[in-house]
C-alpha cells in the first residue's frame, strides 16, 4: 500500500525535514533541497477510506503497523521516515501546515530551561534529567473563521454623591442600553486529534499563523503526523464555546462608565464561514520523576512549554512562611508608625 519515503538522489539515504534551514535534507550527505520547488504526489492520488490495511516501509521491507489516526511516522525497523500517504489525500488532506522551526536539540535546551523556573517544583525535577522521550508530531487543527451577530438590551445606572449645604445628597440615573455588534473570529484554532489533551493545546496558543504555507507531505518527513479525528461541523460548538468568553469581555467593554449593569436580554449568533484544516507543530516532552510520568507539550515554533510540573510541600510551606513574616513585619512597621504597641 502507498507509501512514501524521501531518498536522497546523492547517496540513497533518507531525508527529513530539517527545522532550521526549512529544506528536506540529506543527514549523510548534507544535500538540502527547497520543499516548495518540490511536486507533491498525493494532489494525484484519490483516497478511499478504508481501503489500506497494511503498510510496507520501501527501505526494509518490513510491515508498518500504525494507530488508525498516524499519518507519518518512522520505521520501527530501519528507522525510515515515512508518509502514509492514503491517509493525507481526499477529505482528510490538510490544507496548510506551520513547519516545526526548533529541533529536538533545541527542544530539550528550551524545556530544561523551562525546569529551572519553577519556583516551587522540587530541586530533582529542576534539574530536568529524566526525559523519557521527546516527539515531534504535527498535530491536526482546524482554523476557524466565524462571524458574531449579537443584540444586547440591558438596564444601567449611574450613581453620583455630593454635598450641599447640611445635607449630602445620592443621585441615580437609569438608561435603557441596547447594542448591535458584529464580530469577526480569524483563525481561531481547534484541536481535531482524539488523543491530545485539549487544555494543552489550547494553552500552546498562539501560533504564528504568518508561518502557514500550503501544505506538501516533505515538511512531515521525520515527525510523527496524525490525522483528524473530528469533523469541523463536530467541532463547531467548541469553537463557539471558546470565543463566548472574548464576547462577553467585548460586549461588557461597550457599556463602561456606568455604575451598574444588568443585562435583560443577550442573543448572539454565530455562524462559520470558513475552517481550515491544518497541521501545527507541537514537541511532547514525557518526564519520569520519583516514579510517576509527567507529560509536557512545547510550541514547535514558539518554544512555549505547558503542563503541571510536580510542586515540592516544603518551598510551598517556605514561601508562606516567608509571606507571613513579611506580613507580620509590616504590621509592626505600622504599628510603630502610628504610635502604637504590636501585640
């Protein structure tokens, strides 16, 4: 079944992406060769779903068995890259993909320093020398545009206090508040993958969407790739649930300068008018410390890390030891400021 593999024309080796000259590149040769002069294959092929069971690596021979949703990977034999070509063709091909631009090097360099600052985290995790593995996978998303009509009907007040003469005096003002707002969501990411964790990747945000480029199988070359395993329509009401938020936000920054408000009516209408699907880059960092496994994802572009790190009970209970005295400190500051005893 379709396969494919990069070799070099110099020496036969297998090429890979290579993040920091954006090239497919020779590791044995050194040969680099422009991806985007590069013809993709699969804009000939036509998938059928369903219809490839089993895999063959063209170097080795051996069989390549994947989970349903990998779409490239390396041999388990010969260590090849290769692209399942079959499962990026038809509905399930990306449409655009944002290179990885930090390597595995460097992603160790970057989560190492990330250990180091954690204040509270134990000095063993700090020192960050239990990596288990660190894998670079193109994880599937879609890219939402939507588009917001809302109506807000809403009751405001605006309270003034002053004095005249012997008497102080409390004036309220109440305002019929209506607004009509429309609202514009580009790019708005959503992960499409069964198996990743939604709060991380949505903490890995934001990605340099200036970075897209159309998508060619090369850039997966020597990552592991999965493919989406739901739809845009699926996924649909998260999105809308993830800009509720940044609605509300904008809707209450159009009624400031009241007192109060109290909202009687909020329709909001979202509709797609686009989505995307997309291929970003994220490193997955697993960490084994005192006996339990961590898992960690870093941005392939930025080097933002996220993930919960162990917390050490003894800088915790230092740190509000070091509050409380500061704390005492300063009421004895005051106390003696004043004139007064601190008892």
């Amino acid at each position: 079944m379709p396969v494919l593999e990069y070799k070099c024309p110099n020496c036969g080796s297998g090429m890979i992406f290579d993040s920091v000259s954006g090239a497919l590149s020779c590791p044995s040769c050194g040969r680099q060769d422009n991806i985007e002069q590069l013809p993709d294959p699969l804009k000939k092929q036509v998938f059928t779903e369903g219809e490839v069971k089993e895999y063959h690596c063209n170097s080795c021979g051996a069989d390549i068995v994947t989970e349903p949703e990998t779409s490239a990977t390396t041999c388990s034999f010969c260590g090849a890259a290769v692209v399942l070509s079959d499962r990026l063709t038809g509905n399930l091909a990306p449409a655009m993909v944002i290179p990885f631009s930090i390597n595995k090097d460097q992603a160790k360099q970057a989560f190492k320093k990330w250990c180091r600052n954690g204040l509270l985290t134990p000095g063993g995790f700090m020192t960050a020398d239990r990596i288990q593995s660190v894998t670079g996978i193109y994880v599937p998303f879609w890219l939402y545009d939507l588009h917001n009509r809302i109506e807000v009907h809403a009751q405001g007040t605006k309270v003034r206090s002053y004095t005249q003469g012997d008497y102080h005096y409390t004036e309220t003002q109440h305002f019929d508040i209506y607004r009509k707002i429309r609202l514009e969501y580009v790019n708005l990411p959503i992960d499409a993958s069964e198996k990743m964790n939604d709060e991380l990747m949505d903490k890995l945000e934001p990605f340099p969407y200036n970075e897209l480029k159309l998508f060619k199988t090369p850039y997966l070359a020597g990552y592991i790739a999965e493919k989406y395993s739901y739809s845009e329509d699926e996924l649909f009401p998260r999105a809308k649930d993830k800009t509720r938020s940044y609605i509300d936000s904008y809707i209450a920054s159009t009624v400031s300068g009241y007192t109060s408000v109290s909202y009687t009516n909020k329709h909001i209408d979202t509709t797609l008018k686009n989505a995307d699907y997309v291929l970003l880059p994220v490193w997955m960092v697993n960490y084994d410390y005192n006996h339990k496994q961590y898992t960690f994802a870093m941005n392939g572009q930025t080097g933002k890390v996220v993930g919960k790190p162990p917390i050490s009970k003894a800088k915790v209970a230092g740190w509000f030891t070091g509050v409380a005295a500061v704390s005492l400190l300063s009421l004895k500051l005051v106390s003696w400021m004043m004139g007064g005893g601190f008892l």
